[in-house]
C-alpha cells in the first residue's frame, strides 16, 4: 500500500533548529575539522575588521575548561535595536542565519565571509556562547545557551538566556566572543594548538601589522605565540624559501589596484625544480587557484619572454619559454582584494571572478616590467631568464627522450610490470586497491595474504628517489617510479588524468619506525608533486600495522599504540605473551591481512591536504637539503602510530 503524503509531512525547523539537525551543511563535518571551522568562522570576523582597517589586534586565548575566546580591537558589534525584528542586532547576529554587515559595501569594502552563517552557526553548536562588546564607553554582555526541552524532547539552539546587558564602562573598542563547542555535536572538542597557530600565522602574514596572540591556559606553564610580520606576504615568501637555496636575495613585491581591485604579489625563484604558487582571495586561501591565479601565470610569461627577446636572451630562431619554464623554482605569494568573489564548486578553492584575471594581469604586468627594466636588478633579471633557459632546454631534451620511449613502450603508464606487481582478478576499478609495500619480505607475505580479487601488491625494493632534488625526465627515468605510474594507469605531471586510475585505494605500507617514516615521506612528496588530484580526491591512505602481538589462551590481540597496548594487559592482568613487531617482514600472511589488510578489522590514515602551504613547508624540510632539519623531525612527528593519528582513520 502506498504511503500517503502531505503537508502534515513537511517539516519547518525554525531559528537555528537546522544548523544542529545537519551540522555537515554548514561546517562540513563534526571531526576535528569541522571543530576548528567554528574558530576560523569568528576569527574570520576579526580578520574582517583588520582587512577594513578598524582593527589591528586579535587574541585567541584556549581557556582551562575547554572553550575558546577571542577578542579583537575593531568597532564592536552593532548593539543597537534591528529595525524590522526589534531585538539588538548582535543578537540578530548570533541568532538568525543568513544576517550580517556584509551583503553590501556600507560595512565592509572586503570580507571573506559572505553568507552571514557565520556567527549564529557557532551559537548554534555550542553548548553556551557569551559575546562581550567594548563601544561608546560600555561594556555590553550577552550569553546564549542550548539545552534540552523536556516539552519538545529536543535541544533548543543558541537561545538568549537573559537580554543584552550593560555590566561594566570602558575605554576599549571591540568585541570578544566566548563559546564552548558542543560534545553532543562533534567527536572531539579539544582544540588543536598547532592547527590554530599555523592558521594565525598565515593570517598574520597576508595582513602587515596585524598582531595575532594565541594564548593555551590549558598547559602549565601557558603556552603562548605572537604573529606579527610588517613585511606582510614578502616574509611568506621567505619562509617558504628559507629552508631552499634562493637565486637572489630580493622577494620581487607588486602591488596595484585596477578597477576597484587590489592585487599584491610576492616572488623569489630558488634553485629547485617545482613551481609554488599561493593564491587567496580576501585572505580566503584558493587552494585550486582560479582566475587570479591564471592573469599572475599569464602576465608572468609574457613578461619574461618580451624582456628576454629585448635583450638577446632568446634569439630570433629561439621558440618562446613555456609557463613551466618561467615558474621553474619560483615560490610564490598572490593576494587579491575584491567585492563579489564568487568560486567554482562547493568549496572556496578556486576563484571565478573573470574581471580577477584581468586585474591582475595588468597590475603583474606593468609592475613587474618595470622590475625588470631597471638596471638595478640586472642581477635578478639575469637569474630568472638563466633559470627559464635551463628549464627549457630540459624540457625539450626530456620531450624528446619522451618521444622515443613512446615508440617503444607506448608511454609510462603501458610500460611492462612483469614480476613487479600482484594484480588483482577484480575488474571493479572502484573496489580495487593497490598496497605500495616496503621490502620484498613484506611484499612477499602480502601477495600471500591479500584477497586477490580486489587487492594488488607493488613491492619496492628500497627508498625510490627524492622527487624534491631532481626534475620530472629523471622521475619518469626511475623504475620503481616507472613500476608505480604503470600500475596507477594515470600518467604523470601534465599527461596526468584521474579518470583512467586502476585502484580506488592506493595504500602506503611501510614499518612503522624512521625508515619507513622516510618512505613514507618520499612516496607522499611524489603523489604531491606530480598526482596532487589523488590525494585531493581521497585516494591516497597510509597503512597502520600493529606494534604488538598480545597472546593468551591460544589468542591473539594487537595493539597499534602504546596506549591500547596498556589497555589490553591492563585487562588480561597476567598470562600474557608479548612480542614487539619490528617490522612487517615479521609477520606472516594471516597475521598481515588480520591486522592491516582485512577492511573489517584494518586501520587507515586518510591522507589529504588540508593546508598545502604547510604540506610545501614540510616537504622542503623532510627532502630537502639540510639533513639535521629531516632527521630531527622524523624523529618527533613522523610516527603515524600515535593515538592522535586516529582523528581520520577509515577501513
């Protein structure tokens, strides 16, 4: 019998009554990400303000209890009554979505937040939320809580627990918002120092003079940093290069304004092979890049091919450089300002806006002609067209050995993998899986292990080469990178396309201990390199194997931490047997495919790019050229074994 529908069935949520019933709409998701997205929400506030110029100070203290306070010295939030629902506007703020100073340009010129969800969001998933305003020489206080009604046998949202109150007088100016993130609604409310640090600093870098204090009271003594960089994007562009050998010392900075759009631009080319380019957008990082990030590549090429003609770098029989040959080495920070940015997709990664390219095409264009034009910087001119003549001519060398081995292989990925990898029987690309395995004992008791109907098996023989220190001809030269393009089915760099992909896992399994935290290390500087859209689209993992065996009574249980390990004698008392793995290649096939290939049973770190300007930071480091800086770090991160790494674990 069919179901009978009608009204009755169409459900309203009212006030923020949505928000809580699918917080993934508004936040994404109720992990540790998700998490921090209500403090960038409120801080992107703050930062609102700065971009403004009516604030240049933001302090983020992470209280004793868990919630998290941040404060600004901008104008305050409006405290005076809206004039259609007659309530202060900063409870129309925190209340109502879809409400906010920043559907028109009377408020604020810039901001990167445009959909006045914001605010009222964070009320909505927290257990309490109280917002102190500082203006007109009052000290406005209100307080907003979400717990549970008896009467409806739900939680009403973000509620005012008491109308907005004048506490205290005052000579400051600005607001400072408390809240308490609701364990009802996330996996875990325990703010991450490091996370939040990294997104300050970044911060702090794209605003000049912008001071940013982050304050943790939850450690004694208090733990406490202060972002400050007068030199704005330029010191970005050194940090990123401080770890690499720069061409010149200068950090070419552009600035400029066309149509009411403000581009600034920050380059230095360093003595490496891959290209780096930061884009944002009224400090919303584009991590796609867009159409800023095209009129920058754009004006960049034209540039240095007109000046290199014009002065005999490239002859008349000379093709012109390429963009790849232009970008070879070049770090790069690109910052726009614009009203009415609009991205393409669901996510605010890559910029739309046509009239963006324009703008800075001619602002790069005209300014860093100019640069170069002026004797002054001969120098630098010299290094930069030196750079594009070297990458020219390896690129058209690395075509043209391309060409050939064409012809006689049909291209790395239909080069032969007799004896390198254990394919899988299964046809169903979107099961599939493929274990990138260290050592041939490991690969040997995985072949044997594994289901063969989904699961392939490509052993390496030792460390593949370091991608960092060579350019893309001696990457595709290498054979146990060679074996690995072949057996994805994608090509590399250019010629790669995630639509002919063979497996939809591709999964890192190497000891857990510091060589294989180095494996690990050069295999995910290659994906990142060169198949970046892999692990974008979530299809890179790393494999968790046990660290222990725990034996009694005939079974086996096994620990992955130290932690668990504590757990499970603490319960098993006494009796037990304990063997320590060292190694993969210690296990036999059942105990491999129980503990680290089974999906029921296997545990597995997702590996994405959350922020690629911290992935490029830790590459530099891990492969680049000061060894004592890899070595040090190996030794104090690069255990994936921690219960800390669970945060994103799948089958």
């Amino acid at each position: 019998m069919e179901r009978e529908y009608t009204a009755k069935d169409i459900v309203v949520m009212k006030g923020l009554e949505g928000v809580r019933h699918r917080p993934g709409m508004y936040i994404g998701t109720t992990s540790v990400r998700g998490l921090h997205h209500l403090l960038w929400e409120i801080t992107d506030n703050c930062v609102d303000e700065a971009i403004n110029g009516y604030a240049d100070k933001i302090e983020i203290v992470l209280n004793a209890d868990g919630s998290v306070t941040v404060t600004d010295n901008g104008r305050g939030m409006p405290i005076d009554k809206h004039p259609e629902l007659k309530i202060p506007a900063v409870e129309v703020i925190f209340t109502v979505l879809h409400a906010g100073g920043k559907f028109n340009y009377s408020s604020y010129s810039y901001s990167g937040g445009l959909h006045g969800v914001g605010a009222s969001v964070v009320n909505a998933l927290s257990r309490w939320l109280e917002v102190e305003i500082y203006r007109d020489g009052n000290i406005y206080k209100e307080r907003f809580e979400s717990n549970y009604n008896k009467k409806t046998k739900k939680i009403d949202s973000g509620v005012p627990v008491a109308p907005l109150t004048v506490v205290g007088q005052t000579k400051r100016k600005g607001t400072s918002v408390t809240f308490m993130p609701d364990d009802r609604v996330f996996d875990t409310v325990e703010f991450n120092y490091d996370t939040i640090a990294m997104r300050m600093r970044e911060t702090a870098y794209l605003n000049s003079g912008l001071t940013i204090t982050l304050k943790d009271m939850r450690t004694r003594p208090a733990r406490e940093d202060e972002f400050c960089f007068m030199g704005g994007i330029r010191d970005y562009v050194s940090f990123f290069n401080n770890d690499k050998k720069a061409l010149f010392s200068d950090i070419i900075y552009i600035s400029g304004e066309y149509n009411a759009i403000k581009v600034e631009a920050a380059f230095q080319y360093n003595d490496g092979y891959s290209e780096n380019i930061f884009s944002y957008v009224n400090n919303i990082a584009t991590t796609d890049g867009g159409m800023h990030e095209t009129g920058f590549k754009t004006a960049l090429t034209k540039v240095i091919n007109e000046f290199s003609r014009r002065f005999g770098v490239l002859k008349d029989k000379d093709d012109n450089f390429s963009g790849e040959d232009v970008r070879e080495g070049l770090t790069a920070v690109l910052s726009v300002k614009m009203r009415d940015i609009q991205f393409e997709g669901q996510t605010k990664t890559r910029l739309g806006n046509s009239e963006a390219r324009v703008a800075t095409e001619m602002v790069i264009t005209e300014e860093f002609t100019k640069y170069l034009n002026d004797r002054k910087n001969d120098n630098v001119a010299k290094a930069i067209t030196s750079k594009a003549v070297e990458a020219s001519h390896a690129r058209l060398a690395a075509k043209k050995a391309k060409t050939e081995a064409r012809k006689k292989t049909g291209g790395l990925e239909n080069a032969p993998l007799i004896g390198k990898l254990a394919a899988c029987t299964g046809r169903d690309k979107s099961r599939n899986e493929l274990f990138i395995v260290e050592g041939n004992s490991a690969g040997g008791s995985a072949k044997q292990g594994r289901n063969r109907e989904y699961q392939a098996i490509l052993s390496l023989r030792g460390k593949p080469l370091n991608v960092e220190k060579t350019r893309l001809a001696a990457v595709e030269g290498n054979e146990e990178y060679r074996t690995i393009i072949a057996a994805l089915g994608t090509g590399i760099a250019q010629d790669f396309d995630i639509s002919k992909l063979n497996y939809d896992k591709v999964i890192i399994l190497s000891d857990a201990d510091q060589d294989g935290a180095h494996i690990r290390a050069i295999l995910l500087t290659f994906f990142y390199r060169y198949m970046r859209d892999l692990i974008k689209d979530g299809h890179i993992y790393i494999g968790l194997s046990p660290l222990y065996k725990i034996s009694k009574g005939g079974k086996d249980e096994y620990a992955y931490t130290d932690e668990e390990l504590l757990e499970v004698t603490k319960r098993l008392e006494k009796g037990y047997t304990l063997q320590r793995y060292k190694g993969l290649g210690e296990m036999n096939p059942e105990q491999l495919w129980a503990t680290t290939m089974n999906p029921a049973n296997r545990k597995l770190l997702k590996v994405d790019i959350e922020d690629a300007k911290n992935a490029e930071y830790l590459i530099t480091v891990l492969m680049g050229d000061k060894a004592d800086k890899r070595y040090d770090y190996i030794i104090q991160n690069a255990n994936f074994n921690k219960k800390d790494a669970y945060e994103d674990i799948v089958r």
